[in-house]
C-alpha cells in the first residue's frame, strides 16, 4: 500500500515538473513560495508584439496563418530598430521555441542578450513562429480549447502541419528562402518535417540548439521515473488531455509538494540538467510568460521515443496504426532523407539532461550532411535560450555559421 502511495506521489510530482522548467527556476530560489509567484496571465488580448517587443523599441507585425487540420497559428515579425524592412529586407529566419514555451521565449532577457532582439539589430528578417495550444496562437476554427479533440496531436502534427503551414507562410509573403532555429521541441519538428516533406527547399541552413530526435538516452532521473511509472498514460486515462501549469490545482499542487516533501532546490537540475547561467532576479519575469500550454498526447508520444529509443509517428497500437498509417509499427521517421545539401549547426550542451551527447551522436550519424557543432560543457537544457551569456557563448557562432551562407537566394 505504501509502495503505491510512493508511486502516486513520484508520478504526481513528476507530471508537474517534467518540462515545466520555468517553475523549477523558480524553485531554485531560497524564498520559494509558488503564493508569491506573479502567475497571473498577461492580458490574452494584447500580441506578443505589443506586449514584449515593441515596448523595446523594435518594429513588428502580427500575422494568422491556418495549418491544414484548421488550427490559427500567430507569428510576429521583427525588424531591426534603425532598419526599414519594405525597403531593405534582410534574410527571412524563422525561431521556433521549445515545448511548454511560445514565441516569446526568443525575447525575454535584454536587447543585449535575447537572440530574437540580436538577429534583429544584425539585419536579420525575424519571424517568430508559436504552435497551436501556445498563447500566441489564436485557437481552431472550430474546435475550443475544452474540447478534448483540440488537444488531440502531439509534436508529430507541430512538425508535419503547423512547422510546414508557418514555412509556406513565410515564403509567401517574402518570396525568400529562410533560415531556420529551433530549440528543443523546435528541433524535433524541424527535423521531423525536413525528414518527411519538401518543405526543406524552402530553407536555406537551420540550426539546432539542444537537438532531440532520439531520447532513448535521457538522464534526467525524474523523466526516468515518471516513464516507468507510466504517467503519460496515466494523465490520459484520467481524462486530462491539456496540459496547463497554470491552471489553480497545478499551483496548488506544485506548492504543496514542494512544500516541505521534497528538496526542489535540485528539481530544475534532475529534470533538465544544471543550467549554468540563468539571471534568478529576471525570473518573475519569465513567469509572466511561460508556460504555455501543451498536450497530453505530446508528452505521450515523447515518453513512447524514450520507452522505445525511436524516432518514430505516434504509436496508436497494432491495430490503430495499421488504421493510421496502414502498418502495425509507427513509420519511423528516417533522417538519411533530410538532403545532404542542407547546411545544419548544432548547438549542445555537457549538462543537458534531456538533449543527451550519445542521442546527439546517433542524431549527427544518421543524417547525411555533416553538421557544425558547438559543446559547450557547462550549458544546460535551458542555457541556450536564457542564458545571459549566450551572446558569446553561443548566438556570435551561430550567426557567423548562417553568415558563411551567403545572403539568402532570393528567387
Ligand atoms: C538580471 O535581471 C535583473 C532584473 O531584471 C536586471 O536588472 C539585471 O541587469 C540582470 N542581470 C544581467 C547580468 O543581465
């Protein structure tokens, strides 16, 4: 009876704070005490652009875009503070955050620091692009979020639909191939879509920072036990088909678990590996932002590629794929197929928990072309987006790899 007790809490803790790496920021500080945490949601009736960026003093624009399944993505464009994008447009490059985070994830530390206000400032055509689910993105056109079927898709759709939808939209109002940077869950729907689409013609170079195609590697022992313990199918059986941190029983929860019954100061680090170079003053900051909601199903079919070591469609069972995709096995999603010509730079980090070294490797190995790769052995899984060093560290490399590229081929 104990024992499943045990396992209850494991998995109840586990749910909560897998992922959910803005709270365990928070969690590392000494005063923590989720009461006191600004979790309140930013106005829903202000753009990203109003709220984040233009207040910076840079120029943008918000723009709809419909993927094929009816879900309205927005995207933002983001020009430099001096330039003038209709009359000298620089190379379109489109950032595609990670999972439980949306498009502002690219804006929130200073003008100095934050790779969406750099790209810009160099010259750069800023696309900011935000999956179905996330804030920034405005619904179905006939689904509502209480629906259970609105949270019926997992990453695969965000690479094959929304990724695919954001690219073409791009490329239609620019008439430019694009540069590509994702993160995390950015990465897997990049190379997901790149793998299984023609829509990498429309990309010029794309770079990866903490690539995931295979998770079979994973180390971060929470992620570990919530696997084991089934969770994913846990949650769904349950009936809870959004996954929403900020939800009133989620602070509750996380507030009374951490409450005492476990050390959180080392939650962050078991999840998502130690990051070296968070600002723990910005923090309440980052919070008015994120998270973002995602799915069920998504976390599903992520803990379905560390249980199996795949990289592969969602698993339905035999007979639900053999209806889905007319075989018993998920399709795998085959890497060697992304074109050799195709220019990729990686970014990885030694402390990374999630974006393993020996999944890198099986990543790099199977691709035809040979990435750039940049280690950089104290970065964690959350380093390269929010780190204040990051500038150095890693957006200068990245933007020299893009710029040895050439200006983009416009046609
Ligand atoms: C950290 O954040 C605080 C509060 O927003 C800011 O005043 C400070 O300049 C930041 N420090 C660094 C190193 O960016």
């Amino acid at each position: 009876m104990e024992k499943a007790v045990e396992v209850v809490v494991v998995a109840v803790v586990t749910f909560l704070c897998f992922f959910f790496t803005f709270v365990g920021l928070v969690i590392g500080r000494s005063d923590f005490s989720v009461a006191e945490f600004n979790l309140h949601r930013r106005l829903n009736s202000e753009g990203l652009c109003s709220q984040l960026i233009q207040p910076a003093g840079y120029p943008c624009s918000e723009h709809i875009t419909q993927t094929k399944d009816g879900y309205i993505l927005g995207l933002q464009r983001v020009s430099s503070r001096s330039g003038d994008i209709e009359v000298n447009p620089g190379p379109p490059i489109l950032l595609q955050h990670g999972l439980f985070q949306g498009g502002d994830a690219w804006f929130l530390n200073s003008e100095e620091q934050s790779l969406g206000f750099i790209l810009a400032d160099q010259g750069f055509d800023v696309w900011v692009g935000n999956v179905r689910g996330t804030r920034w993105s405005h619904g179905h056109i006939s689904l509502s979020e209480n629906d259970k079927e609105f949270w019926d898709w997992s990453w695969q759709e965000l690479a094959l639909n929304d990724l695919t939808e954001m690219i073409n939209y791009i490329y239609s109002i620019t008439n430019s191939k694009m540069y590509f940077v994702g993160h995390s869950q950015g990465t897997i729907m990049a190379l997901a879509a790149f793998a299984r689409t023609d829509i990498v013609d429309k990309v010029d170079a794309a770079a990866l920072l903490c690539p995931i195609s295979y998770l079979g590697h994973i180390s971060a022992q929470f992620v570990l036990r919530a696997v084991g313990t089934h969770l994913d199918q846990m949650i769904l059986a349950m009936g809870i088909h959004q996954l929403n941190f900020r939800s009133d029983i989620g602070v509750h929860l996380i507030n009374s678990i951490c409450d005492g019954h476990i050390d959180c100061n080392d939650l962050l680090t078991s999840l998502t590996g130690k990051n070296c170079c968070f600002n723990n003053s910005h923090v309440d900051f980052y919070l008015e932002y994120e998270p973002h909601p995602s799915s069920s199903k998504n976390l599903n079919h992520l803990f379905q590629m560390i249980r199996k070591g795949k990289f592969a469609m969602y698993d339905y069972g035999w007979w639900g794929n053999l209806k889905q995709y007319g075989v018993f096995q998920p399709p795998a999603f085959d890497l060697s197929s992304i074109p050799s010509s195709l220019p990729i730079w990686m970014g990885y980090g030694g402390n990374d928990a999630l974006a393993d070294v020996t999944d890198l490797e099986q990543t790099v190995n199977e691709l035809e072309s040979k990435p750039e790769l940049l280690y950089l052995e104290s970065y964690g899984h959350i380093d390269f987006v929010l780190s204040v060093e990051a500038r150095e560290d890693v957006y200068n490399h990245m933007i020299d790899f893009f710029r040895s590229w050439g200006k983009s081929s416009s046609s």
